[in-house]
C-alpha cells in the first residue's frame, strides 16, 4: 500500500500536520478501516431503497434486546459535565476559532464537516489551529495589526471536533491511486497530533460523529477509536464521542448506536436540520404523504419533531449520556435592531423549550447567542451541571409517530421554492469560494440547510404539489424560470463578474440539475458533486 499527501505550501504550518508519521497513521487506519466503511455505504442504498418502497421504517427486530437492556455509558470526564452552550463553527480561519474558544461557550464545535468547504487548505488550516489551540498557543494578527489570542485556560471553550461524514472523500490524500476517506483524514491528523496532549490536560480527545445512518456505522467508529488508542499508547476508554441523530433511520437506532459506542460515548445531539434534509432524501419516492411544508415552517414544535427530541432525551438519560439541543442559526445585524430582538425572543422560545424538555445544552452559531442560550439553560439547571437525572418516563414514541410527516403544520408555498432555489445557489457558490458557513438574510447557512433546499424542490417537483399561494403546480418548468430569476437577483448582488462566473455559474448549474425531479439527477449528498467541482477548480487553477 501507498500513501501521498499532496503538499500545501501555501499554508502556514503544514510541515506540523503532514509529516511521515501522521500520514503513516492514516494509512493504518485506511489499511484496518476503509473496505468496512466502503460495504457500510452500499448497504445505505439497499436500505434506503427498501424503506422508500414500504413508505415506513421500524424499530430493528434484531436489536429488541440491546433497547430493553439495562447498561449505561461511560461516565462523562469532569471537561465534559456542563455542556449548557455549545457554539459551533468551523476551526479555519484561526479568527474564527480564536472567537469560538473565547465566546464564553461552555463547548465550541470545531467543524470539520458542513460548515467548512473541504478544500486541502482550509483541511490544514484546520488541523493546525485545533494543534495550537490544544496547547493554548493559537493566535492571529488581522492585516490591520489587530491581535486575537485565546483567552485563560478556566475560560476557553472544551474543543470537540467534527470530522467529515462517512461518505465524503479526501482527494488530497491518496492510498494506493484512490482518494482517502475524509473522516479517517480528518480523525487520524487530529488525534495523533493532539490525544497525547488532550489526555494529559484532561481536554480531550473529543469528537463529534456526523451522519451516521446505522448502530453499524456507530460500530465501526468504535473499532477506530479503541485501535487509535492501543496504536498510541493511550488509555483505552479516553476518547469520547456525541452523535449527532441527523439521518431518520438513525433515529429508530438512538438506543443501539449508544450502545455500540458505550464506551466512549458522551451524548447524543438533534441535528435538525439534516434530520428534515434525511426524511426528504429517504422517502422521496414514496409519496405526498412525506412532502414536507416551506423550510420555514417546520418548527420543532411539528408532532413528528416532537417525537423525535423527546425520544432523544428520554434514550439519553436512561443510559447516562448527555441529549443535546438543536442549533440556533440566527445572526445578530445591529443595524437591524427590531428584526433582531424578535429573532432572539424565537431563540430564547427555542432554548427554553429544550431545557424544559430534558435537554442538557443547546447549539448556537454567533457568539451574541451565547448569553441568550445560557441564560434559558441557568434557569432549569441552576448550579446543576446537566439534568441527567430526568428520565422522561413520560415519554412513548411509536415509529408512527416518527414517521408523522402529514402533520406538519405549514404551507408548501411558490415563495418557498424561490426561497430554497436561492439559498441553495447562494450557498454552493459561496461553499465553492472556500466558505462553508455563510451568513444569508440573517441566519447562518451551512451544507445542511443547502441539503434541505434543494432536496425539498426535487421533492415537490416529483409529487406534482399545487403552491397555496399562487395555485401553480410546482414543475420543473417553474422552478428553472425561477432559479433563472434568483440567478439573475444574485448577479446584481455580486459585484465582481468574473467572482460571479467563477462560482456562482457553477453553482447555478448544478443547483438547477439536482432540482430537476429526476431519480437519475438526485444525489444523496450535495457536497459529493460540489466537491468534484471544487478539485477540478484547484486542479485548473
């Protein structure tokens, strides 16, 4: 077996991630690791496929044991017991990072995955700030000689890194011709760089596990972890994890999942918004009764969302692990003052809401939510740290109840499909520049509410829905007039035409294939052809 790294020179600290032994470590991993996670997404399609014929999904049979049984997870290390505000963002550029660890933040989630565009400089970039920032010595002089530094130790938000999903590849990285998987990438840099460092201070190492779809996904990270440590020489059992249940069929495995990680588990955390974007790409064959209202009316107060959360919470604390909160996408404009308090009365809504329900903490994505989520938390929990203590006995969710998409309240509306059209463009042309958090109309954007965007489009167009507020039927006819329309809104909004062609063309043109209503034009991630974009341009480049 062979192993190239592409170098990144332009980077500054590339020769501290991609030496010899790191890349060797990959290496092992890919040797011991990639061919099972290769099966593991074939038997995503099958059981997709098979789910979307019935128009259901259930409880697994074969697992009736694992949820009836009564076992727990590991205890969570003192770093990880107050988890009340988690602020999440992506660790390049070093400005960012540095602001997330000093947000006051009990938690920063260093995303590796929706909200950072994978190109090989931002993955280094990464990687070497989360190196620093293990060690306190991450810092940043602005052009204008402004300095950033991370703040005290006592301070400094615990780092929990997310690295990229299963499915997504590394193209930088080669072993034997073909592309790295990007999470083993992402995982092995990380933890043989710093897990040496974290355990010693007690920090880490933590992660994040996005996109699972199976306890067998869930598995295969455990044997990660446990060979990474022996490998390393770190205790076992020092690693923890929090899943992220952003996938339906994940949902009806919550218990399972737990339990194959129960040694390294933290918590579990309700992603919802690849939790809608999963319903929609799961059974977007199988009818109107899954055809979901406008993106923005689907609050958590939905039934099916409701069942969901409460299941999440009610699976956590029976097995001691922490049931995190969704995220709070909104960003301040103080030149918008009264559009900014109603946005924070919806959050303070939001997070109230989930601290009376069980949840430990919550997300938020501005460090100016930071306070509003930590005051809704102080207010159940007190001097508490978590309140794993609430079983939520109350709670019985059935796979009806899950499934209970028709419920939903809201309208499927011609102002949606704009909406959805041009934040799915905006959002890819931006997340093709280098950028994958992106600030649109007042909320912060990432590859999840692009997912939803899109997907919802192909959806509509596939069962022929009738728009409420026009009386159109939503065809593939009207949705490229209106994306040509919001194509052109967008090109008066950038003002630099060769930006425009360079990202926003291409952008345009796949956004308009992946809404057409064709099986054959749907992908199941949007990141998988943007990627290939977004190589091809460095490659020309």
């Amino acid at each position: 077996m062979t192993i190239s790294a592409q170098p990144a020179p332009t980077v500054t600290g590339a020769e501290t991630v991609l030496t010899d032994a790191a890349l060797a470590f990959v290496e092992k991993l890919h040797q011991r690791f990639a061919a099972t996670r290769d099966e593991l997404l074939e038997a995503r399609v099958e059981a997709r496929s098979k789910a979307s014929a019935a128009g259901r999904l259930d409880f697994l049979p074969e697992t009736a044991e694992v949820r009836a049984g009564d076992w727990t997870v590991a205890e969570a290390p003192e770093a990880l017991r107050d988890r009340r505000v988690e602020i999440t963002g992506p660790a390049t550029p070093a400005k960012m990072a540095i602001n997330a660890m000093n947000s006051g933040a009990k938690v920063w989630l260093a995303d590796l995955e929706d909200a950072s565009t994978p190109s090989w400089h931002n993955v280094v970039d990464a990687l070497k700030n989360l190196h620093d920032a293990a060690r306190g010595t991450l810092e940043f002089t602005s052009p204008e000689g402004k300095k950033y530094a991370l703040r005290g130790e006592v301070d400094r938000a615990v780092v929990v890194v997310r690295p990229r999903g299963w499915h997504l590849p590394e193209a930088h990285v080669e072993i034997d011709g073909g592309p790295a998987v990007g999470a083993l990438v992402d995982f092995g840099l990380h933890f043989f760089h710093n897990a040496k460092h974290l355990a010693e201070t007690g920090q880490g190492p933590f992660y994040y596990l996005p996109k699972m779809e199976s306890y067998l996904e869930a598995r295969l990270w455990n044997e990660v972890f446990a060979f990474a440590e022996a490998e390393l020489g770190i205790e076992h059992g020092t690693i923890r994890a929090t899943v992220l249940i952003e996938t339906i069929p994940a949902a009806f495995q919550m218990d399972e999942i737990l339990y194959e990680l129960r040694e390294y588990a933290s918590g579990l955390n309700a992603g919802r918004w690849d939790y809608l974007f999963s319903i929609i790409k799961y059974f977007r064959e199988a009818g109107s009764a899954f055809t979901l209202p406008d993106r923005a009316d689907v609050a958590m107060t939905a039934p099916m969302m409701r069942a969901y959360t409460e299941l999440l919470v009610r699976t956590c604390h029976k097995r001691g692990a922490f049931a995190m909160g969704g995220m709070a996408a909104f960003i301040p404009n103080r030149r918008e003052p009264d559009v900014t308090e109603a946005a924070f009365e919806k959050v303070r809504a939001d997070k109230s809401r989930e601290a009376k329900d069980g949840f430990d903490g919550s997300w938020v994505a501005h460090p100016d939510l930071v306070p509003v989520c930590r005051e809704r938390f102080d207010a159940v929990l007190g001097e508490k740290p978590n309140q794993l203590d609430r079983l939520r006995e109350d709670v019985d969710v059935s796979a009806a109840d899950l499934l209970d998409i028709a419920s939903a309240p809201g309208r499927v509306t011609e102002a949606g499909v704009r909406a959805n059209l041009y934040v799915a463009v905006a959002y890819t042309a931006v997340w093709l520049s280098g950028n994958g958090a992106v600030a649109i109309h007042n909320l912060m954007e990432d590859a999840a509410t692009a997912e939803i965007s899109r997907s919802q489009v192909w959806q509509q167009i596939r069962n022929g829905v009738v728009a409420e507020d026009t009386g159109n039927t939503i065809t593939a006819e009207l949705a490229a007039r209106i994306l040509a329309e919001e194509i052109e809104h967008l090109r008066t909004e950038v003002d630099d035409d060769a930006r425009f062609e360079r990202y926003y063309r291409p952008a345009a043109e796949l956004i308009g294939r992946l809404v057409s209503g064709r099986e054959e034009d749907f992908e199941d991630f949007l990141t998988l052809p943007a990627y290939r974009i977004l190589t091809e341009e460095l490659v020309a480049s």
